[in-house]
C-alpha cells in the first residue's frame, strides 16, 4: 500500500504520496478526491454531513429546541443539517437536510434520510440548487429599494387598497 503523508505549509495542507515506488522515494504533491492543490483541504459532501453531524451534538438549541448546522452556502442561499426538536424528533428521520434562503428567511426545500449514501445525495442536488440560485439572482437586474417599493404600492392600489410610501414626492 503507498505511504500518504498529509504536511501543513504556510497555512496550508499538502497531501503527499509515493505512488507505491520503492522505500526512500521521494513524495511528491497526491491529487486525491478530497484534496485540492491550494489552499487546503476540500471535503466530500460524505465528510461535510459527518461533521455537521457530529457538530449537532455540541451546539446550542434554539428557542424551539432544533439545532442547524451549515453545509454549504452560495450567496445567501443555505444548505444545513437540521435536527428537530426532541417532542418532534421521534417523528422524522433523524438526518434532516434543508435548503434555506437567508434573504427571505424561508426554507425552500428539505428533505428527510436515514441512510448516509442517501444524505449525500440528497446534499448533493441541495448544493447544486442553491448554487444555480445564488448565480441565477447574481445574473438577475438589481432594483434599487424605492423602485421595488413604488411597485408594490402601485400594485396595492389597483386592488384597491389606500396606501402612501412616508416620503413620496
């Protein structure tokens, strides 16, 4: 079995391996799944759900009793780990992985595991959908705050509602 050697550099991990060629061969730079060349260490999805799993046992609660531990994040699009309260946890599956939108402060989409293999496929898809949202909002036009606001007091008065913005000119 080839000798692999993990050395930290200027704040960085070098994986290093000798290809399996005879004692005293000089290592050189090891290009495995899980690591890139610079900078560091890059986890599998597999490795990430681990952690975050191992993670829920030492953060805090919420208010609710549920504990999220992050995944990945695009933008302000989320990927977590989620462990519901206990009077709730006896009900769902007990890997719990959700799609979390930071600006409009809802979950778009979740879903439920009991099997590790099916957790990663499920974080996975999670990842590449939020990383399709994040770019589809970054290519979306930006309108400025009063704009939208004007908009929305438009739309209220055609459906009849009497509404002013505070300072409209």
């Amino acid at each position: 079995m080839p000798e692999r050697s993990i050395l930290p550099r200027k704040g960085q991990v070098i994986a290093l391996s000798d290809r399996g060629r005879g004692p005293g061969a000089a290592l050189r730079p090891w290009s495995g799944s899980i690591f890139e060349s610079t900078p560091g260490l890059r986890l599998t999805t597999e490795q990430r759900l681990i952690r975050a799993y191992l993670t829920l046992f030492v953060v805090p609660p919420h208010d609710n009793g549920s504990k999220i531990v992050p995944l990945a994040r695009f933008g302000s699009f989320e990927v977590r780990l989620c462990e519901p309260a206990p009077d709730a946890a006896l009900d769902t599956f007990p890997l719990w992985i959700e799609i979390y939108a930071h600006d409009r402060r809802v979950t778009l989409d979740s879903c439920g595991c009991d099997e590790l293999e099916a957790a990663v496929t499920a974080a996975d898809a999670f990842m590449a959908h939020a990383k399709a949202l994040h770019e589809e909002a970054m290519r979306a036009p930006v309108r400025p705050r009063r704009e939208l606001a004007r908009g929305i007091v438009t739309t209220l008065r055609e459906a009849g509602f009497v509404c002013n913005l505070i300072d409209e000119d």
